[in-house]
C-alpha cells in the first residue's frame, strides 16, 4: 500500500499540561461551566443520524455543542433521499459567529458536503489556533450506509486530503471510508493496522478504523473490533479495541456518536487513546440502548450512564498481537464477567528492593511481597540473579506470603519464581514466543495502569490482579502520570473485572483506610515501611 509523504503543512498545536494526563471521573452533568465543542455536520430529517446523534452524544458527556449546519439532507431510517450543502457564506457565518463568544475546546466534523464548507473551517480554525489550542476530530461521513444518495465527489476528498487531514488530531473512519481517503477500491484492504498507518501518513496524529459494522473472520466473530493508532506527545498506543458485539439493529448514528463522544473526551482533559476508550464505552452502550423510530434503523440512543457500567468497559490488545481463537475467548471471558472479583483478596502489599528484608516483612504478616529491584550500570546480571534467587528461597520458608518480581522474569522464572509484576511498557517490548513463555509459566502476573487505555490493555491479558497508580503523588519514582485520587481509584475497582492494586502515596494509616473503603484489593507500602510498625498498617487496613 503506497503511502502520502508524511511532512505537515500545518503543525498541531502543543496540548496544555492538563490535557496530557488522566483527570477525574466526575459527576459531568453537575459541571457549572462544561466545555464547549463544534460539530460541523449535517441535519438528519429522521432525527437518527448527524447533529441529532452529536448532540444526544454531547449531552452524555455533558459538554456544550454547538451544532453548525452544513448540510441538509433528505431523510428518514430507510434511506437518504437528498443532500443540499449550504452555501459558503452561510457555514463561514455560523463558525464566525461561534469563534467571537463560544471558544471550543474541540471541533468535530461529521457530513461536510462540499469544499466550501472545508475550505471555512480550515480558515476559522487556523485562526482560532493562533491564540488557543484547538483540537480537530474528523468522521469522514462519505456516503449512507444503506442506500441513498452520494455525499462525497472526488474534488471533496481531495480537500480532506491536501486540507483537513493535515490539521486532524484524531480520525475516525470505518474501513470503507479508510479506503475511500486512501484512493483504494472498495474491499481491496483488509488490514486496518495498515490502512491506519497509511491514513496518519496525511498528518492526523491519531487514526482510529472503526470496525463495529465488520462481521470480521470466524474467530473475531462475536466481537466489535476498532484499531487504534495514536502517536501522540504524551504517549503512543496501537491495538484492537473491543467489547461484545450487539445484536441490535437500531444502529443509526453510530459513526456520529463515536466521533462526538471522542470531541467531547477530548474536551473535558482526556488524552486521544482514552478519549477512544470512552467513546467506545458511550457508542457501545447507546446501540446497546438503541430503538426503533420508523420501518428501518432506529438511532442508537447515547445516555451518561455508560461511565459507570462495568459491562461497557473494553478490552485493547498489546498491539497487533494475532487475534487467534485463544485470545478472543480470553477476552470474552474478560467481557462476560466484569465484576467476578473478590475486592479484599490480596491485602497489603510490601514492596522492597532488598532481598535481605524479605523475612521481616513475611514474619509481619504482610501478605503480599514484591522485589522491585531497578537495573543500574552498577549492578551486575550475576548479582542480580543471585538477588533473585535468594529472594525466592526466602519466600519458599514463609508459605503465608506471596512472593512477586518485578520486571525481571528472565531470570526469576528459572529461579523458581511463581509470580510476576511487570509495567505496561514492559511487556509491550516482549516478542510475542516472550510473551507466551511467561503466559504458559502457569506464573500468576500483576500488570500496572495509569490510565483509562492501559486499564483497557491490561484487561485483555486477564492477569491476576491490576495495580492503579499513581494515587496520590509519589517521590519513589518519576512518573509523568497525575495523581489518581479515590474516585478514579473506585471507578477502577468497579471497572477492572480483575482485583485491583493502590499504589502510589499511601505514606499514613488515612490513605490505607481510605484504599480500602474503595474496595481495592490491596495497598502498596513503599515508602511507609519505614515510617511505622507493621501492626499500624494492618490495623488501618482493617478500619472499614
């Protein structure tokens, strides 16, 4: 597949430092002062698709839209009779007018119809960004689902490519429309990794293909399968994201939803790859809640409630990672039971880098044990294995702890280690034979998160337990993460599927106390091993 020189014409602005890190999960509708978004899209007749799905979307996240028109089309939940763009002057008003008293955050684009209507907007939002960050999402609307009438020329998808993909921060095409950009026949890819790559190419900084209209091979069947490519400042993600595929036939608008859904994620502070989780989250859940409205598709129906449904959390693959039958029933397995965990198994969770410490810490009672010992220049392989294998002889004489390694399986699976810690970075690096020798080791495997993706991410391997962190701010290791707080910390609990680790700042007996009041399975002591007696820190973590 031939690809379009990669040089942007026009650079993306910088995110401001709070739009680099994961932010609350609040109450959205209580917001006093929500952020503002664009949708530059059509007008649906039948209320199904277009600024009706936008705004039905908008309003989950409880973001203000402000609906441009752009087109007006003739329609209803058969088919699309006719489509009128607007006139050029008519669409550069509208986005004039906004642009003196309602800044967005985000624009998002959806039906456009004609060049006029991009040639406007790359004129207001080069504009915009002289003075402010504004975010651009695309959902190539390029022709109906089902029949009706053609929405894109090819002077029309020119402009997308020589204008508007140069200026993207996220795109959102199915695979047909991927094609259509792309110059390539209809069903002549099916590899939307590389359809992915060939589209971030034009200069969006993130691609997602969306696949939920894809009956896909008969090992994915089953599933509703997006591949993510965001190849941001603040961090970089590819996979397949997915949740169970519905059986609803009222799925009109869903194309407009997801992308509206990202906008307004991306709005409220969310980095691209969790703005995509959420909006998987909201569009599964509203085709979910789909109805019917005429003799054809009915619009699916977005709602706030999806933020705190278990049942919409997703699962993303560690990249291309082969989607054998293996895997997909893992991850239906993952899906089917999202809240099958017992939330107090594991209980504190010591954590240190000598191995010597080890049977103080057993004979304290804590029941949990982790090695985390740091490559250094200074420290040897042989020093390090031997540290390893002093660790586990250690572990092998006090049976009422459990003894985890962090990061260096190599050496500490043949010293007989039987549970592993790894970060996500970590195990992304593996080759995919790694992979499966620490998968067949029968080793149980603890993953770290930081965010909603690599919650999402950790997911899809079903390890033993996943730790949230940072909690709050920690000084024991540099991390570019914002502190969690309790109430990310509870939603991870109720949305992991797996038993879930705090970690990060519980330095008093409050933080442990409260860690657990939010149903956490564990509490990580660091720093405050040395800072009090172990009966203290039991004592906090009975305090329920």
């Amino acid at each position: 597949m031939s690809q379009a020189p990669g040089r942007r014409l026009y650079p993306h602005p910088s995110l401001p430092s709070d739009w680099a890190a994961e932010p609350p999960l609040a109450d959205w509708l209580q917001d006093p002062a929500p952020p503002v978004i664009w949708s530059l899209a059509g007008h649906d007749s039948g209320g199904g698709a277009g600024l009706s799905a936008d705004t039905r979307a908008a309003a989950a996240f409880g973001v203000h839209l402000c609906p441009v028109l752009a087109a007006v089309t003739a329609q209803n939940s058969q088919c699309v009779a006719a489509v009128f763009p607007l006139p050029a002057e008519q669409v550069r008003a509208q986005l004039k007018a906004l642009a003196q008293d309602l800044s967005p955050r985000v624009i998002k684009t959806g039906l456009l119809a004609s060049v006029a209507a991009v040639q406007a907007l790359c004129e207001v939002i080069d504009a915009l960004r002289r003075d402010q960050t504004v975010l651009l999402v695309i959902d190539p609307v390029l022709g109906a689902t089902a029949g009706g009438a053609a929405f894109c020329d090819e002077a029309l998808l020119q402009a997308y490519r020589e204008q508007l993909l140069p200026r993207c921060d996220l795109l959102t095409p199915n695979r047909r429309e991927a094609e259509r950009l792309l110059g390539l026949g209809p069903g002549s890819s099916d590899d939307p990794p590389a359809l992915a790559q060939a589209l971030r190419a034009l200069g969006p900084r993130a691609v997602c293909v969306t696949g939920g209209d894809e009956s896909g091979a008969p090992t994915q069947r089953g599933l509703a399968l997006d591949w993510i490519d965001v190849q941001a400042q603040d961090h970089q993600a590819q996979g397949w994201l997915a949740l169970p595929r519905l059986p609803s036939r009222h799925h009109h608008g869903t194309g407009c939803s997801f992308a509206t859904s990202a906008a307004a994620a991306l709005a409220r502070g969310f980095p691209l790859a969790d703005a995509l989780v959420l909006a998987k989250m909201a569009t599964w859940s509203a085709l979910r809640d789909g109805h019917a409205a005429g003799a054809g598709a009915g619009p699916v129906r977005a709602a706030p409630g999806f933020i705190a449904d278990p049942s919409a959390m997703p699962v993303l693959s560690f990249g291309a990672e082969p989607l054998n039958a293996s895997t997909v029933q893992r991850w239906r397995q993952v899906l089917s039971a999202p809240t099958a965990v017992s939330p107090a198994a594991l209980g504190l969770y010591a954590i240190t880098d000598d191995p010597q410490r080890l049977p103080a810490l057993a004979r304290a009672g804590y029941p949990q044990l982790q090695l985390r010992i740091k490559s250094h220049p200074g420290l040897s392989e042989a020093a390090l294995r031997q540290a390893i294998t002093s660790a586990v002889e250690i572990a092998a004489s006090h049976p009422n702890a459990r003894l985890w390694i962090n990061d260096h399986w190599q050496l500490a699976l043949p010293a007989g280690a039987r549970a592993l810690h790894l970060g996500q970075e970590d195990w992304a690096a593996l080759a995919a034979d790694q992979r499966q020798q620490i998968m067949g080791s029968g080793a149980l495997l603890g993953l770290s998160s930081h965010s909603l993706w690599e919650l999402a991410r950790a997911r899809s391997l079903a390890p033993h337990y996943i730790a949230c962190g940072p909690v709050w701010a920690t000084v024991t290791k540099d991390m570019p993460w914002r502190p969690q707080g309790l109430d990310n910390l509870a939603w991870w609990v109720r949305m992991a599927g797996r038993p879930v680790v705090a970690i990060g700042g519980i330095t008093d007996s409050e933080r442990v106390t409260a860690t657990r009041r939010t149903g956490a399975a564990s509490a990580c002591l660091v720093r405050a091993l040395d800072q009090g007696e172990a009966e203290q820190w039991h004592t906090a973590w009975e305090a329920t």
